[in-house]
C-alpha cells in the first residue's frame, strides 16, 4: 500500500499563510465595492478628475487589487513549492 505523502511544517504553515491571505483579500475587496458603491457620482470632464473623485477610487482599488494580487500569487507559489510530493520514480 502506498504511503500518502504528507506536507512538512513548514508547507502548513505556508498554507494556511495563503488561505488566510486568501481570506483577507477577499474581505478587503468587498469593503472596497462596498465603500466606492456608496459615494456620490462626481462628474468628471476629461482627465481633470482627482483621486478623490468616484473614477480615483475605482482606480484605487484597481490598483490595490493588483497589488494584493501580486502578494498572492507569491505566497501561492511558496504553498506550491511547499506542497508533498512522491519521491517515486
């Protein structure tokens, strides 16, 4: 019978790093739609507008998006780096 490989300490703990991040990003993305989809329409006439205009906010959370987007695929590859694996040939 084959032996189920099994992750080290370290891959769990690298795993449960990435599912709470997983967790937060989600969170944090639905406070931000729930925190733009609140404000009041400003109009905006060209590339005039600021970043505390309602087009800057979505272009806040674009960006923030990204970013923790970035942080996720690194700790999704570290999960994945740590994962078990058969030492078969």
């Amino acid at each position: 019978m084959e032996e189920k490989a099994t992750r080290s300490l370290g891959g769990k703990l690298a795993l449960w790093v990435f599912y709470a991040f997983c967790g937060y990003f989600v969170w944090a993305m639905v406070r931000y739609a729930w925190v733009v989809s609140f404000l009041n329409a400003v109009p905006v006439a060209g590339f005039e507008s600021d970043l505390g205009s309602t087009a800057g906010k979505w272009l806040g959370a674009l960006l923030g998006f990204m970013v923790l987007g970035v942080v996720g695929v690194m700790l999704g590859g570290i999960a994945w780096y740590t994962r078990p694996r058969n030492n078969h040939g």
